[in-house]
C-alpha cells in the first residue's frame, strides 16, 4: 500500500459548532466509575468539550459520525497501524509522530490476518496542542476497563477501544480513554472519553500536567483525528483486502 497519498491528504477540519463547545460549552462531568452511563443515557453520546472535574483532572468528551466505518475496520485498523510508524503518520499527518508496541506483543501484531483482540501495549508520540507526548496505552478489554457486557449488547456498541494512558512512554499512569462505536441508520457514531489525569496521584504534578488549554488541545486533537479516521481507514482497509486477496 502507497500510504504517501494519505499523508498529502488534508487534515480535517472542526466544525464550527463543536469547536465553540469546546471552548465554551458545557459537558456532563461524568464520573470514570460512572461510565456505563455513556452507554445507557443517549444525552451523554453528544457531548463535546471539557471539564475540570472535582479531583482537579478534566473530562474530556466528543463524537464523531462515521457512516463509512464498521467494526472490522476498527478491529483491523488498531491492530495494523502499530506496526509501521508511517501507517499511524497517515492518520493524522503532522501531529502523529511515531509508534511501536511491547514486545511481549509480537505474537499478536506479526500475525497474517485480523486476530481476535487481545490486551496489547503501544507506545505513540504525538503531538497535542502544543506538547509532544510519547505515551504507553495498555489497551483491555472493556468489561475489565468496567463497562457492563449486557449493557452494551442492549445499547447496539458495536466495538469499544479502551485502556489505561500514561505519560512519558508510562513513567507516569495518567488518564483513562474509550471510544465506543455505537451502531446507527447512518453506520456508526463514536462516543470518545478521556478521563485527562485522572490518575495522576501527585497534586503538584497533577496541576503541572494538566490545564484547561491542553484539555482543549485534547478534544481539538481528538475532533480532528476521528474525523480523519472516517475519511481514511476506509480507503486505507479496501487496500489492504485487495493487497492481501
């Protein structure tokens, strides 16, 4: 697969609603223990914008539809793009840096066609807002993140991705992420949560680490990158089927 003519594509842009509620709205401050609510409380899925939480973290929260995506796309595209730092460039040029995984991992990631998911460590560098961030994501299953199994069969979840964030390639555990990608008449609508610093333990650190600026980085980031998800991965995936037909 030719990835340069994805990394010539332009990055989307955020519309001009969800970049006023990102920067002056309000969002429901969902707790991280109360995150079955997400799933259950059709209010909550179009939520954008961020807020300071009581333990001084911020939520941060957005949506994007995706009517050209479906759930093998997503399975298959976070199990393929760790393995070439340009595939994760080319999904959003410019602010993707580079990635790679655990090496307890290999198994997993070396395999010929799409595994059924298994808990994995990727280690991304991006930019967001105005910080280059090399992080670790431990990615889990989501009944072990805490979301309830029935409920997401009642609620039409197609496939969640979640885990557990740290900072500086993991020195630091840091904020709790989820994408859940609700079935629609339109395809799907990804529901994002960021629960930003919710881990972070030390209150000088916490307030050194975490500002209203760089949770709006995050949603801004977040906006932008889903967006291009749906624009890309499609293209990208049809590829990879006729590559490996």
């Amino acid at each position: 697969m030719n990835l340069d003519k994805y990394m010539s594509m332009k990055n989307c842009d955020i519309p001009k609603d969800i970049k006023q509620n990102i920067y002056n709205g309000n969002i429901t401050k969902t707790q991280f223990k109360d995150k079955n609510d997400i799933l259950e409380k059709e209010e909550l899925r179009l939520e954008c914008g961020c807020v300071k939480m009581d333990d001084e973290s911020y939520l941060v929260s957005m949506y994007t539809p995706m009517p050209d995506v479906t759930k093998e796309m997503v399975s298959w595209w976070f199990w393929w793009h760790p393995q070439n730092s340009k595939r994760y460039q080319a999904w959003y040029p410019g602010e993707h840096k580079s990635i790679s995984y655990a090496k307890k991992d290999l198994g997993y990631f070396q395999q010929k066609t799409t595994p059924e998911f298994q808990p994995n460590t990727q280690y991304p560098v991006e930019r967001v807002g105005s910080l280059l961030a090399p992080l670790s994501i431990e990615f889990v299953q989501p009944n072990e993140f805490g979301f309830s199994k029935n409920i997401m069969e009642k609620q039409d979840v197609e496939v969640i991705i979640c885990g557990h964030v740290g900072a500086f390639k993991g020195l630091i555990p840091n904020t709790e992420m989820s994408h859940v990608f609700f079935k629609t008449e339109k395809g799907l609508l990804l529901v994002s949560r960021f629960w930003l610093g919710k881990n972070v333990k030390n209150k000088i650190l916490k307030k050194l680490l975490l500002t209203q600026k760089q949770a709006q980085g995050m949603a801004d980031h977040c906006c932008v990158e889903y967006r291009n998800f749906n624009e890309r991965i499609p293209l990208m995936y049809q590829e990879w089927l006729q590559d490996n037909a």
